[in-house]
C-alpha cells in the first residue's frame, strides 16, 4: 500500500473515533461543566442565567457561552470563575 494511503487511512480512522467518542461523552462532559457554571451563576447571584458548551455549529465546546441578567461585575467574577475550572477552556457573555 503506498505511504500517503496509508495516512489517509490513518486519518479517516482518527477522524471517525474521534467524532464517535464526542457523540458517546460528549453529553457527561456537558453536564458536569454545566453544573459547574450553573453553581458559579447562583454563588454571584445570577438566578435567571443559562449556560450552553455547544459552538454555533452545534458542536461540543469547553468555551462556556453564558447569558442572563446579571450585572457587569457579577458576570466579571462568573467568567472569573468559570475560567479557573480544570475542564473549561474559556467562558464568555452573550446576549440571549
């Protein structure tokens, strides 16, 4: 087999765990990086947020996308928060 099939090869077949593997845990991951933001929203007083680690493209993310009613220093130390969490990459404010 010549070399360049047999990366591509390789690839496809990372590609395709890869992708499997997010559609198995994907949903766990989300629920434990969710309860994790969601205690920081109510640890800073925010009771009506919402928090979502799907990108626009539907796709799991570890960015945080959060949004509610909250002041501009609430959502400062929720960020705060959020970014010093082990499993969250990054975590931002959005406009609902």
């Amino acid at each position: 087999m010549h070399p360049a099939l047999k990366l591509l090869a390789g690839l496809a077949a990372t590609i395709v765990l890869a992708r499997g593997a997010a559609l198995l845990h994907g949903q766990a991951v989300m629920a434990e990086l969710g309860g994790a933001a969601a205690s920081a929203m109510r640890a800073h007083g925010v009771v009506d947020g919402s928090v979502s680690f799907r990108q626009p493209s539907r796709l799991v993310s570890r960015v945080a996308r959060l949004s509610g009613t909250a002041s501009p220093a609430a959502r400062a130390a929720v960020i705060a928060d959020l970014k010093r969490h082990p499993g969250i990459a990054d975590a931002i404010w959005s406009p609902r």
